[in-house]
C-alpha cells in the first residue's frame, strides 16, 4: 500500500472515497468493498483521502471525540482490506477554508486526477460544510469523474458508524462494539519497558505502548493477543492510570498473558477486548489490589476457557 501526505500529485487516475475512517467499522468496510470494485472495473487506482488531525481536533480540542485507532492502526487496516493508497491530507484552518470548489479541483481533479469518488450518505465538505453529494456529482459531469454514496449500513440495530462505536465501548459492552467493528475491538502496540511491578507480584504483565491520547476504553479485561508465535493467546489487561500505584498516572495498557513466560520486548501486539471485567478502582493496599487481580484472573480464564 502505498501512503502518501501534503498536496497530492498522482501520477494515475484513482477511484477515491473520503472520510476519517476511524475504527474502520462495518459502514467504512462496505464503502471500501464498493471502492475496490468500481476501481477494478475503471483500471483506477482504489485510494482513501484521509485527514490528520481530527478536524474536530483542530476546531474544538476539548470536545473532539476519543479516537478509536491510531493512525497507524488504521492504515495497518486498511491495507488489510485492500486499499491500494491512502493519501493524508494535513488539516488545518487553512485547509478548513477551501471551498467546496476548491477542493473539488484543487484536491480530487487537480491533485488525485479522480475518475470516481465514493462518499456516506451524509457526507458534507469544504469551508462550512458547504459542499454535499449534489455539488459534487454536478463537479464530476463537468470534470470527468463520477460521484457516488452509499446508503447508511446497519449492525447490531443501529447506524454503523464511529460514534455508535464509541458509546458502547464506553458503556463496557464489548460485543456491540464487536458487531459494529466486524471484529472485536483491537488496541495495537509495541512491547515497552514498565515500572515491573507485575513480575514482583506474581502477574508479570506486557506493557504495550499507547498511540492514543485518551483511550476510548477503560477497566479490566478478558483479552486475545496476536503477534506471538501462536494466535490468539489469551490473557488479562488492565487499561488505565492504575490509581493504586500511581497518583497521577498515564492510561496505560499492561497485558498479562497466561501460562506464558517468553521475553517479548519490542514484539509488535495486538490485543482483542472480548469482555469488560469491571472499571479500574482505587483499592486501599497493594495486598488488597493482588487478590483483586487473582480474581480478574479467575475470571478471565473461565470467560475465555483457558484450564
């Protein structure tokens, strides 16, 4: 797959679908199986035109949503389902100002030389949200491309989409967020250095490093790691600022794997939250933060069938 960033300047023509793509649920897969196939029938090149930051970020930091992949994440996943190239446009108040038009000739005609583009039924763009579906199949029969959406995809008897995600991940109910992802929902790291307090308490734990600033999930969990030498290895995880042991902490995720004792620093994981134990508590004494971990254990091992 190949990424590229700024201004584009595309060497052929590309069939494009825009968006955030966070999370890349089941409404993005859809828009993707339909990008890949319009792009075989065009001879064009199947591309995502992605932003970074959030423009949410950008207009209100406080109240900009909690992102549900890095960007790493999500390009890691989007080759996955095909994607051929996924050009990230910066997004800035500068950026913010294009017009519809603008954007239209400057970023799709111009820079991507589109021949189809594919956006969710309410899909709005350039400065002000001025720009819609209308304004953009009118561009297309001028300039050479073909525009498109695609009707809003249902799971779990809801809109799929990144918010529906978010409120159940922060609800705990993993499994709504697992048919609204298509799969369960994944946090993806490298095995960092930690403080080592697991091993000295008798649960040596995998501390996988954090792209996201704020998390969109929190407590303890049953978990699924991929990136070993076998799928699927099951285990714990705690993914919070462990107020017991920390004052002021930072979210961080710690994985305790069982029945494993190999040396995985710098392995590159994937964790899989399969079911939510219970939030993250401050407890009175170390001794008593143990038993409680003995406890998540237990229950980890009969949720997911591990002797």
């Amino acid at each position: 797959m190949i990424i590229t960033h700024g201004w584009p300047h595309a060497a052929r023509p590309n069939a494009i679908t825009i968006g955030n793509f966070d999370g890349v649920h089941l409404g993005h897969q859809a828009m993707l199986a339909r990008l890949t196939a319009r792009a075989v029938a065009l001879g064009a090149q199947p591309t995502v035109l992605t932003f970074e930051p959030h423009p949410r970020e950008v207009f209100s930091p406080a109240h900009a949503p909690t992102r549900l992949s890095s960007m790493r994440e999500k390009l890691e996943r989007l080759r996955e389902l095909g994607v051929g190239h996924v050009h990230v446009c910066h997004f800035d108040r500068a950026f913010a100002a294009l017009t519809p038009e603008a954007f239209i000739q400057r970023i799709l005609v111009d820079g991507l030389k589109a021949r189809y583009v594919l956006v969710g039924d309410d899909f709005r763009f350039g400065a002000k949200r001025a720009g819609d579906i209308a304004l953009l199949t009118a561009a297309g029969q001028q300039q050479g491309f073909s525009a498109e959406s695609l009707p809003t995809v249902e799971a779990a008897g809801q809109r799929a989409s990144s918010t529906a995600v978010r409120t159940a991940l922060a609800k705990g109910d993993m499994a709504t967020a697992a048919q609204l992802l298509g799969h369960p929902y994944t946090i993806s790291g490298r095995v960092v250095d930690g403080d080592k307090l697991g091993r000295t308490i008798g649960y040596p734990t995998a501390n996988v490093q954090l792209k996201h600033n704020r998390p969109p999930v929190s407590g303890i969990f049953a978990v699924r790691v991929q990136g070993l030498n076998q799928p699927n290895w099951p285990g714990v995880a705690s993914l919070g600022t462990r107020p017991t042991v920390h004052a002021n902490g930072r979210p961080t995720l710690e994985v305790h794997l069982f029945n494993f004792n190999q040396s995985i620093y710098r392995a590159h994981l994937r964790v899989e939250f399969l079911h939510k134990l219970r939030d993250e508590q401050k407890f009175a004494s170390l001794d008593a933060l143990i038993a409680q971990i003995g406890r998540d254990a237990d229950t980890a091992r009969t949720l997911l069938n591990v002797g």
